[in-house]
C-alpha cells in the first residue's frame, strides 16, 4: 500500500458544482456497499472481526509491536476509540497491553501468538478479496483506478472529517488545526 502525499497533485482541484458532488456521494455509497463495509462484525473478506479490528491487526503485524498513540495517528481514529479498540483485541486474546518502559504515559501493543495467526489469517484473505476484484477490472483501467482511489484518498485527507470533529491533514499526513 503506497499511502505517500501525492505532491504532483494541486493543492486544489477547483471549484465542484453540486451535481459533481452528489455523484461522487453516490458513487462512494455504492463502493461501501458492494465492497461489505457496512458489516459491523465482519470484515469486507468475511473475517469475523471489524473493519477497524482488521485494520488494527495488520498495522500492528507489520511492525511486530507498536505504541497506541502510533496506532491511533494510522488509523485515523481518536485516541478512546482506539483504546476500546485496543480493549476489544485484549479481550480476544490477539494482543497484550503493557506500559512502556521508556514512557510510563505510554502504551505498548504486541500481537499474541493467537493474534499473528489472525492477522496473517486476514491477510490472505484480503490478498485474495483484491486479487478477485483487479481481475474483474481491465488491465488497461488498473493504473487508473488506481490513481483515482489514490488522489481520492489524499482529498478526504485534506477535507477531514467535520462529523467526527477530525481536523484535516496536510499531504504528509499532519493534522492541521
């Protein structure tokens, strides 16, 4: 996954009308829908756990350990729901808390060995759920569709999320207030 700023790009696209707007809306709407986002309990690869459980797992195996206030600037979350995320992995048995040595304010969090045999578990699945999918689009669209979710996912970057109160970030990934 390439999450680097895309500095190529304006920093602003220019004005959207409504209509662009309501298309993009509905256009993203139907991608959360056929793609199974809106399952709470299971993942788009039909993984009996979130999307954010998912998400958490995969973060967490690639560096073998992280600290949760790491966790929380990839995710994009805020830091209590990160920590009833983080307790719901508990619960399972897929990571362990402790404290940092270094930080007593700190948090660490280490997959289980239960934990790395679901993160691996979803990573194949996932491997395979993308796999199916890139072989339903043209050869010939890929590098585009690919483009497009990238300079989409750097704009909802930017824009923020004012529902949730998350501020916008630049194109390195800070937050701006």
């Amino acid at each position: 996954m390439d999450d680097a700023p895309l500095d190529h790009l304006p920093a602003r696209g220019g004005d959207a009308d409504a209509g662009d707007a309501s298309e993009l809306r509905d256009r993203t709407i139907a991608f959360v829908r056929a793609f199974g986002l809106l399952q709470p309990d299971t993942t788009p690869c039909g993984q009996p756990l979130s999307t954010s459980e998912a998400h958490a797992l995969l973060e967490l195996s690639r560096d073998g350990g992280l600290g949760q206030r790491v966790l929380v600037e990839r995710l994009g979350l805020e830091k209590s729901t990160v920590s009833r995320l983080a307790a719901q992995l508990e619960r399972r048995g897929w990571i362990d808390r402790r404290r940092d040595p270094d930080d007593a304010r700190s948090i660490l969090l280490e997959l289980t060995p239960a934990g790395e045999r679901m993160a691996a578990r979803v990573a194949r699945t996932r491997a395979a759920r993308y796999e199916e999918i890139l072989r339903r689009i043209r050869p010939s669209e890929r590098r585009g569709v690919m483009r497009a979710l990238a300079v989409l996912a750097q704009a909802a970057r930017e824009a923020g999320n004012p529902d949730e109160g998350v501020a916008p970030v630049d194109p390195f990934g800070r937050r701006r207030a």
